[in-house]
C-alpha cells in the first residue's frame, strides 16, 4: 500500500518575547477598563462643575451617558470613584504647580507662580475642591486621604528645592521638610477661607500670601547672617553656587552676611 502524506497544518508558535493569546486579549481588556474609567472619572469632574459637591451617582451616570450598573462594573463602590476623582485633582494641581517648581527668576517671582498656580485651580475647580475636601461623597471610610496626598507631593516637591538653597548658602537644611509642609498648609487654610469668603481678589491674596512666606524665609535666613533680595535673580548652578544675570558668583559675594 502506497503511504499518502497529508498537508501538515502550519502553526504559528509564538515567539519566546511574545505574550500568549490569551495574554494579549487580558491586556486589551485591563487597557479598555483603564480608558473607562478614566473617562467615567472626568465626567464625575464635568457632573460636579454642574451639580455642584452635593452630586449623586445618578447625575454623574446621566452626565456619562450610562446606567448606574455600568459604572458599578468600573468602581467598587463610590468610596473608589471618589478616590479616583482625588487623584484626577492631585495630578492637575501638579500639572500646573510642577512646572513653576523649575522656573527661574527671583525668589519672589517664584514665590508667586507657586501660590498663584494654587490659587488658580481652585478658582477653576471651587466645587471640585469641595467634593475631595468635604468626603461627602464616599460612602466608607478610605484608607487614602486626597487632600494629604496632595499636600504631601507638594510639600516634598517644595522641600527638594528649598533644601538645595539652604544648603547652598551653607544653612541647616534639616527642618526645610517640616517647614514646607507648614507654609503649604497655610496656602490651603487660606484657599479654604478664600474659596467661602471671596472677600478680595485672587491676585491680592497671592500677594498677601507672597509677602508672609517670603517673610519667613527671610527670617530663617537672617537668623544665619544672610540677607538676600528676594527681587534679584538667584539660582543654582550645578555646583550649587547662586548664579545671577552678570554670571556665577559665590555666594557670599551676593548674599550679605550680617
């Protein structure tokens, strides 16, 4: 009997870098619920905007498109939407301060872009700030507070930089982590005071709150014999000398010392 090959099916082996099938469809699919919900959060922000802190879960589904159910499938519970919500403000508040963190210019000017940059999201998001501030909205306790969170990547933000100057003019750097943690808090018990009151202008309060923080940088540095213009470029160089518009001077050729 004469032997009759048969046609041997191709098989496509994946190569050894090449996650399986099945891998591939569960990263398409953690990937879709990733866009969901992150779309489902921005209408949160958008339903707050309309409906104010106070929003309920059946205008933020009429304000997605979708049933309550739907977004259930996306978030436990609104103890998760809430917390999703507080990191979509965290991340815009460090999309509009991050930036003026390393800018140059005078120690005033920086002052200002800080405080102004702060100031300015709340006006933008009053509401916003009130539903993550108040926690109306989750329905159980959440291990993780948005507004510390937010503090904290500002204030370890602020910290970083004013440790470089303190270090630079050869001061005790060791207290600039409590300290920024401090003049943060301050700028937020004034936004929260502001944002209720609306009794001056945005502008008038970032000068205001400008000159107190200004103020107590200048103490700390008096206190180490130093008096600097806080109008007069001053920045560091890469080897952490104070660098002006007529060039790299050392410190104490710009710094006074008492």
């Amino acid at each position: 009997m004469s032997h009759i090959s048969r046609p041997v099916k191709a098989v496509n082996t994946p190569s050894r870098g090449d996650p399986p099938h099945g891998d591939k469809r569960s990263e398409r699919w953690r990937g879709h619920r990733q866009a969901r919900r992150a779309e489902f959060v921005e209408a949160t922000v958008r339903a707050i905007g309309h409906h104010g802190a106070e929003v309920g879960m059946d205008d933020i589904a009429a304000e997605a498109g979708v049933s309550k159910p739907v977004l259930y499938r996306h978030f436990s519970d609104k103890g998760d939407l809430y917390l999703a919500v507080g990191e979509w403000g965290t991340d815009l508040l460090m999309q509009r301060i991050g930036p003026t963190l390393d800018e140059s210019g005078s120690i005033h000017q920086r002052i200002r872009r800080i405080v102004s940059a702060y100031l300015g999201v709340i006006e933008e998001y009053p509401e916003l700030y009130r539903f993550v501030v108040r926690r109306n909205f989750a329905d159980r306790p959440v291990q993780t507070d948005p507004v510390t969170t937010e503090k904290t990547v500002i204030a370890n933000s602020l910290s970083r930089l004013l440790g470089e100057y303190m270090r630079a003019l050869e001061l005790d750097s060791g207290g600039v982590e409590a300290w920024s943690h401090g003049l943060v808090g301050m700028v937020q018990a004034s936004g929260d005071w502001w944002l209720d009151r609306q009794s001056m202008s945005r502008e008038d309060l970032t000068d205001y709150l400008t000159r107190i923080i200004w103020f107590a940088i200048d103490g700390v540095l008096r206190s180490g014999g130093i008096v600097i213009d806080p109008d007069e470029p001053l920045e560091l160089g890469p080897d952490l000398r104070a660098v002006t518009g007529e060039g790299a001077e050392d410190v104490g050729e710009q710094a006074h010392r008492g």
